[in-house]
C-alpha cells in the first residue's frame, strides 16, 4: 500500500462514510506518481534492469510517489519552550490512538514524524505524519505484515530491539516472533522525548553526561543497557529548572519499565500498575505536567543548539581501537614491542641512504636511431667510484697543503728529511729480502737440473 492509501485507511469511517481529518494526524490532500520529464513515465528503479541481468529476481522495484499534505509544522527540535514541546507529544499520542480506533498502527515514530502545528486551531499543537510503513486493516498479509521490523532503530522499542539483538540470522526487515503492537509505538515516543531533552534542554542524568547516554541509548542501542537507564538511572534525570517536565519524564520512564520487569516483581502488583503503556494513562500524565505550576519563562525556555564534537564514525573507531591501544601498551610494558618512539630512532639509525634516481629514456624500436633524452641519469658504478676517489684524494691534498702551510718552512724541511731517514732502513731491509728471494730461486734451480743429470 501506498502512503496516501495508507492515509485514506485513516480518514475512511463508517462504511460510505468519509472524514474530513483525523485529530493529531496531517490533514492529507493527494498523492501521485512523478513522472519523469523526458518520458512521461512514472520515475522508478532499474531493479526490472538489475532482475533481468542477473536472471533472478533479487531486486524491488519501487516508484517516486509525492504525497501532498495540508497541514503544516516545523520539526519537533525547534520548540519555543518545553511546554509547547509536551503539548505536541500530547497531542500526537491522541492522534495515534485515532489511528489505533481504525485498525492502523504507525510503527515509525521517530523525531521527524512528530510535527509541531502551525495552526493550532485546525490540527492541533501537534501531529504525525509519515504513516507509509504502518499497517492497515485492508493489507491482504496483514498477520505476515505485523510481525516485519520496521521504524528507526535509535526510537524501537525495546522489546522489538532485543529480539533483533538475539536473531543474528534475521537482520533486517526480516519476520520476527512478536507481532508489532500499539504500545510499541507508545514507547517509541518516550524514547523520542527523551531523545529531545539530552540534546535541546539544559539537564543532567546520573552515570556520565548526557553524550555519553545519547551514544549508548540512540546511537549505538542495546536492549540491556535501556533496561538499566529505565530501572534506575532515569529516576535521577533533572531538567534544569523545570520540575514538571522532570515529574513527567520520571513518571514516563515508570510505565515503559512496567513491559521490563522480571516476572516476579510483576507478581507483587495489580493488573492495572503493570504495562502501563496505554493512550489513556500517557495521556493523564502528560496533562498533569502540563496543568501543573512550575514552568519555565517562555522567553527564555526555548531549545538549545546541539554542538556536535565529533561524528559518529569517528566515536565508533574510539571504541573499536580503545581494546587494541590497551593491548598494545601492555606488550610494550612487557617488552614484546618497541614503543613508537623507539622504533622511529632504531629505523633513522638502520635506514639507509636514499637518492632519487632519474627515470630511464625510451627505448627505441628495432630498426631505428635510439632516442636522445635530456634527462640527466646516474652514472656508472665505476664512473661513480672514480669520482668518490678522485674527490677523497683532491681532499687529502688539500688537507696536506693547509697542514703544511701552518709550519715553518724548516721544520717542514726537517720532518722531511727526518722521514726520508726512517724510510733508509725500509728500502735496504726490502733490497735484501729481494736478494736472498732471488738466490733462492737460483738455488732451487740448480738443484732442480742435478736431478735431471743424475737420472740421465
């Protein structure tokens, strides 16, 4: 079903009966398909394409469809005062408890699906919209169709979170035990409200600030960790300087848990103090906030900017790296690797010398004059090593010749002379060895021609 005939659904009455409009839900006008401007047609996917190449049937085609509204709001974010934002969840909750009276149940709601009105008089404070997943009466699958998750997964309620938790295997729009109920989406709008005041109101909530609970609770969700923030921390929440909204939110918190008990504290109250996720009793207690006294200055009570420090990616990386850092450090304390720094000295000391070397000319094809290039490139290894000892040498004479000119004149004839000295014995010592080397070659060869005569 589309989302206007999800609309029609909710505004249709008594058989032959139409309605003009539904109290808390956006006065609907009509909906179409877009054409596209070059053909005509209606603007689709190309699954037909994708289904046709892969040769299955993998893909779902899906049609731009505009729908058009006559109510108008601005986001839930951008209330002027924290008793308007109540008034708006108050009276969305009365329009999902219409839709509730009709057969249809939302299961999206999330901050961007409650309006706040612009025309109090003709829609109310406050509104929902964006039925397009929720369920219908004139669904043909409607049994198959309730147990499908669906909605924003930072605002399901808990209960339809654990069993995506635990059912690995069925991720995604995938059928799950539980049929989707109306006070699923009783819960969601608490965890919506609650979503709004850690990001737009001056509060604090015990167990670390209030980031850290919006990554824990919406960001990254986990069923157990909400059972705790419900049981327990939530009864410490405080909303700056306004004690109805803290009552309220305290006393929200209440009738969510009631669903999470264990089974034997349920066994301790009455039937009517448990799954306290009913329209009538939200609403009461969202009505006695507001008729109650204590409210903030509307001047002065409007929401607050959210300063991002940081994206969600990079808190993620955060949490995955903070485990490998840990064990990192604890191998270097032991010994197993070398700190950073460490390494970065141990390879400026091993690293070899680098140079750039030029690229190589073009080749020339067989057959034809070699290509010429005025890139210059390195020279040979023994072009290379002649220089390297052309230059030491040019350099050991230069170091002799400043040497030299630092003496006088005669000690420099006198250390002269006194080295030719020394050198006297070395050239005689060296004459004599050549001689008696010479003799006995000479000796060795007479001896040699003896034998030759003797055997003659």
């Amino acid at each position: 079903m589309s989302e206007g005939d999800i609309y029609r659904a909710i505004y249709r009455g008594e058989p032959g009966e139409e309605t003009d409009g539904v109290p808390g839900v956006a006065r609907f006008y009509d909906d179409f398909d877009v054409p596209a401007p070059d053909t005509g047609k209606p603007q689709s996917t190309a699954a037909a394409r994708l289904n046709e190449e892969r040769g299955d049937r993998f893909f779902t085609k899906r049609v731009l469809r505009r729908c058009v509204l006559l109510s108008v709001g601005i986001p839930l974010h951008r209330f002027k005062s924290t008793k308007q934002l109540l008034l708006a969840i108050r009276d969305a909750i009365n329009g999902h408890r219409n839709m509730c009276q009709k057969g249809v149940i939302h299961r999206d709601i999330s901050p961007n699906n409650i309006m706040i009105s612009v025309d109090p008089e003709r829609d109310g404070h406050g509104f929902l919209i964006d039925p397009e997943l929720a369920l219908a009466p004139t669904m043909a699958n409607y049994a198959e169709e309730s147990t499908i998750f669906t909605g924003t997964l930072a605002f399901v309620a808990n209960e339809r979170l654990a069993e995506i938790e635990t059912a690995v295997e069925e991720i995604g729009l995938r059928a799950v035990k539980t049929a989707h109920q109306a006070w699923h989406d009783l819960e969601s709008v608490f965890w919506v409200l609650l979503f709004i005041l850690l990001r737009h109101t001056q509060c604090r909530i015990e167990g670390g600030d209030r980031r850290k609970h919006l990554t824990d609770t919406f960001d990254m969700p986990n069923h157990t960790h909400r059972n705790g923030l419900l049981a327990d921390i939530m009864q410490s929440m405080v909303v700056t300087r306004n004690t109805p909204l803290t009552l309220c939110i305290r006393r929200l918190a209440e009738a969510v848990f009631s669903h999470y008990m264990p089974f034997y504290v349920k066994l301790k109250f009455r039937e009517d103090e448990i799954n306290l996720l009913r329209h009538e009793h939200i609403i009461d207690k969202l009505q006695a906030a507001l008729d109650s006294e204590g409210w903030p200055d509307e001047e002065t009570d409007g929401a607050i900017a959210f300063e991002q420090t940081e994206r969600q990616s990079a808190a993620e990386k955060k949490i995955v790296a903070s485990p490998i850092v840990g064990s990192l450090t604890s191998a270097m304390k032991a010994g197993v690797f070398l700190a950073p720094a460490k390494i970065k000295a141990s390879r400026a000391r091993s690293a070899p010398r680098l140079v750039a070397a030029a690229p190589r000319p073009a080749r020339a094809p067989h057959g034809q004059a070699p290509v010429v290039s005025d890139i210059p490139h390195p020279p040979a290894p023994a072009a290379r090593r002649s220089d390297r000892l052309a230059t030491k040498r040019k350099t050991t004479d230069e170091d002799k010749a400043r040497s030299s000119s630092k003496k006088p004149r005669r000690a420099g004839a006198g250390v002269c002379l006194a080295q030719d000295n020394l050198d006297a014995p070395r050239r005689s010592a060296r004459k004599q060895s050549n001689s008696s080397q010479a003799g006995r070659q000479g000796a060795s060869a007479g001896t040699r021609s003896q034998m030759r005569a003797k055997k003659a």
